[in-house]
C-alpha cells in the first residue's frame, strides 16, 4: 500500500510553480476567503500600500453595510471577516505595522455593526401597543421532524394510527 502523501514545503515545490498555480486557481474559484488572501499576498508583492488600499475597501464596506445576515449564510460571513483579518495580521502587519494597527483598529470599530447585523432582533413584551411591529426573524427555519407523540401505550393521547374521525 502507497504511502499518502504529506503536505510540506519539500513536497509542494516538487509539483512545480505551473500545478500550485493551477490549484491555487482552482481553490479561488471555489473559495471566495482564499481567493482574498490570495489577490491579498499579489498585492502584498506590489508594496504595502496596495494591501493597504485592498483592506481599505473592504472596511468601508463593512462600514457602509446595513443589511442583516441570514443563518445560512453566517458561515460565509465569517470566513470573510476571518481572511480580512488575516489580510491585516499577516499580509500589511509584516510590510507595514503601524498602517496594520490602523486598520486593526478600524476593523475592531466596525464590530458593533457586523453584531447588530448578524443577530436576531428579539420581540419583547414590553413594547407598547402604540409602537410599530418589530420584525421578528428567527436564526434557523423551524424543525418539525420530532414525533408528535412520544409514545403508542399512552392511553391519554391518541396514537398516530388512531383515526380521529
């Protein structure tokens, strides 16, 4: 039985700059969080001010959002957030650390927005009867594959072949 092959630098500079650049492609196309890092570390090979101006755009964008972010696209969500701030971290901390902290910082400000539009809005029951509705959304559809009735030898509750009729 062959041995499976292991993931090091030794073995990934053996497949060639042609193949790594073939699957590097690949996995952008797929992955929008690696396809970031990645345009990240070509700007990272312009200078610092080209990574600069990338993470720029996107804290503006997460500045200037308002929308809300539904559960299923959570994940999504946070996987961006997650290659912004290894883009900050990793790619303009190592060519420029102070312009890496102001973007730290900018991103740290822009967390009570990401909060607001990412959590349920609850109804409560002291809202007044005066005030408008507010939407109520819920974090995930409703599951309704539990069994109406625990158990057929209950006989307080019909069972699922009882006929009701």
């Amino acid at each position: 039985m062959a041995r499976r092959a292991t993931l090091t630098n030794e073995a990934l500079a053996a497949l060639g700059a042609e193949k790594l650049a073939r699957l590097v492609l690949d996995e952008a196309g797929r992955n929008a969080p690696f396809k970031k890092l990645v345009t990240a570390a070509l700007a990272g090979a312009k200078g610092p001010n080209a990574v600069a101006a990338i993470i720029d755009r996107r804290l503006a964008g997460l500045e200037r959002s308002r929308g809300f972010i539904d559960w299923e696209k959570r994940k999504t969500f946070a996987a961006d957030l997650r290659a912004t701030l290894a883009t900050i971290t990793d790619e303009l901390g190592q060519a420029d650390p102070a312009a890496a902290v102001d973007r730290l910082v900018r991103f740290l400000i822009c967390a009570d927005g990401v909060f607001a539009a990412s959590t349920i809005p609850r109804v409560t029951s002291r809202t007044s009867s005066t005030s408008p509705p507010t939407p109520f959304r819920t974090s995930r559809p409703r599951c309704h594959t539990r069994k109406r009735f625990a158990s057929s030898s209950d006989s307080s509750r019909p069972s699922a072949t009882t006929n009701m009729g």
